[in-house]
C-alpha cells in the first residue's frame, strides 16, 4: 500500500508534468499565431516571408513629363471649366492627363513610360494643384509597374515636393517622393515640360 508521502510525491510529480505540458501548449500556440497569422476571420496577419520580400531598395528616376494642350493630339484634355471667369488661379478647373514620360527634355527621346491621371486648381491665392497621377512604366523591367502620385503642386515654385503613396508590380508597398521642376512652358498654350526626379522605396 502507498503511505501517505508516498501518495504525495506522486500527486507532486503529476502536477509538475500538468504544468510542463500547460507550458509547452501555451508556448507552441502563440509560436504558431507568429508564424502563420492569427485569423480572426475576416482579416488575418501574415508572414511577410512567404511572399517573397527582400532588402528594401531605394531607386531614383528622373524622367520629363509633357503636358501638351495644342495640336491635334494633347495629352491634357480639360474635363471642368472654372465656375468663375475672375479667379486669376482658374480655382475649380479640372484637366485629365495622359502625359509622355521620356528621358531627356526632347518629346522624340526614348519614352520610359505615361503620367495618366488628372489634376485640378485647389487653391484660390496661387496657382496650387491638387495632382493624382499614375507613373505607367512601358521600359525595360520595370514595364507594366506603376508608381502612384497624390499631392501638391504649387506651379510657380521652383522645386515642388510630392508624396508617392504606393504602386503596382516591381513597385508593390512602394513609398517615397517626387520633386518636380518645370523645364519649359508655353504661356499662351499651356504647353509644358517638367522635370520629375522620383525617389522610391520598394522591395
């Protein structure tokens, strides 16, 4: 017959290896929660390893943007007139865009790709636009992709300063910005060529 310590022991030992297993389950289940996602149904967490990333690059474009309203053919098609003809900012007017990207300041030089997208005048003191615009890549590697544009752009500055909010393709949670600076501009056809340095972030 087991005495009482004996009885003991035995009870002591199980509790230890109760606690043991307890352990090791609350361990592996929050180990298995890391690696493949906690699923709450209609959203879950995932391993960003099974996608594919890898170091995070920086890459710089520079490429120049024709803004062409004359001719039989513009890439700048106004879609909104200025509901007032006395605003010296064309406050409200609205153009879409399927602008050339090349890479030099020549419309005839090598084209690495279209700005599509609109922009509108947001700003009654100065000539302030809101820009929402695609980068379409149709060059080398990087055809296809796209890098997507939403800011400012305050005409007259010298360098203006725009986020990139994300893209497609190579350029997948892609962030960064885009500094423009005008090359030339045909005041009376409104004609433009402006420079885009773009500077990227993306696996």
């Amino acid at each position: 017959m087991y005495t009482i310590d004996h009885r003991h022991t035995i009870m002591s030992a199980k509790a230890r290896i109760l606690s043991t297993v307890a352990s090791q389950f609350i361990l592996l289940t929050f180990l298995s929660s890391s690696v493949t996602g906690e699923n709450q149904g209609f959203v879950r967490t995932l391993d960003r390893n099974l996608y594919g990333f890898k170091k995070e690059k920086l890459t710089h474009f520079r490429v120049y943007w024709h803004d062409i309203y004359s001719g039989s053919k513009p890439t700048a098609m106004p879609i909104v007139r200025p509901p007032s003809n006395t605003s010296a900012t064309f406050f409200g007017s609205i153009s879409m865009i399927d602008d050339p990207l090349t890479e030099k300041p020549e419309l005839s030089s090598r084209l690495i790709g279209r700005a599509q997208g609109f922009y509108g005048s947001a700003s009654q003191q100065e000539v302030g636009l809101l820009m929402a615009m695609n980068f379409v890549f149709v060059e080398g590697k990087y055809n296809g992709s796209t890098i997507s544009i939403l800011g400012r752009n305050s005409v007259f500055s010298k360098v203006r300063e725009m986020p990139v909010i994300g893209g497609s393709g190579l350029f997948r949670f892609a962030r960064g910005y885009a500094q423009a600076s005008t090359h030339s501009v045909d005041l009376k056809s409104g004609d433009a060529v402006v420079e885009y340095n773009v500077y990227v972030l993306h696996y």
